[in-house]
C-alpha cells in the first residue's frame, strides 16, 4: 500500500499560491516543483524583490499542503494513527 501511495503522490498536483493568487507553484505529492505561474501584473523591475518573495511564500505553501496531504492518505492506510514524530513522507 505504500508503494502504491508512492505512485499516486508522483502523479498528483498540489497548487500553492501567494500574494492572493498572484503567484502559484504546482509540486507533486513528492514536493517536486512542476510549475510557477506568476501574474502579468507583478512584471516591473522595482517590484523584484516582492515577486521573489512571493515566489518563495508560494512554493513554501505548495509543500505544507504536500506533506498535509501525505499525513491525510498515510491516516487512510494505518488506520488513522499518527506517524511517529520526525517520521517524513513521501520516502
């Protein structure tokens, strides 16, 4: 079952977003990064900085939601018992 769950999380996508959905990063269920969308609007040399903190906030929130995701399906698989603290998923 894990291995299969290992499988299913490679093939899903996670969206976080940032600055109210001007920048969003999609990762897999493994935390991979598979794409960055950033709004047109966020496209002017001063704003730089801001933009590459977005980017970060963006990406940052992509991967709780993986390992959130991780911790719901693995509650599917063991019976709703938590893993041991400092257990990390996917593997």
């Amino acid at each position: 079952k894990v291995k299969e769950l290992q499988e299913q999380l490679e093939r899903q996508e996670i969206v976080g977003s940032s600055g109210a959905g001007l920048v969003k990063v999609t990762v897999n269920g493994r935390g991979e990064t598979r794409r960055i969308e950033i709004d047109a609007s966020l496209f002017k040399p001063e704003d730089k900085g801001v933009v590459e903190d977005l980017i970060v906030a963006a990406a940052n929130d992509a991967r709780a939601k993986v390992e959130e995701t991780v911790q719901e399906q693995m509650r599917t698989i063991n019976g709703g018992l938590p893993l041991p603290p400092g257990f990390k998923l996917p593997f």
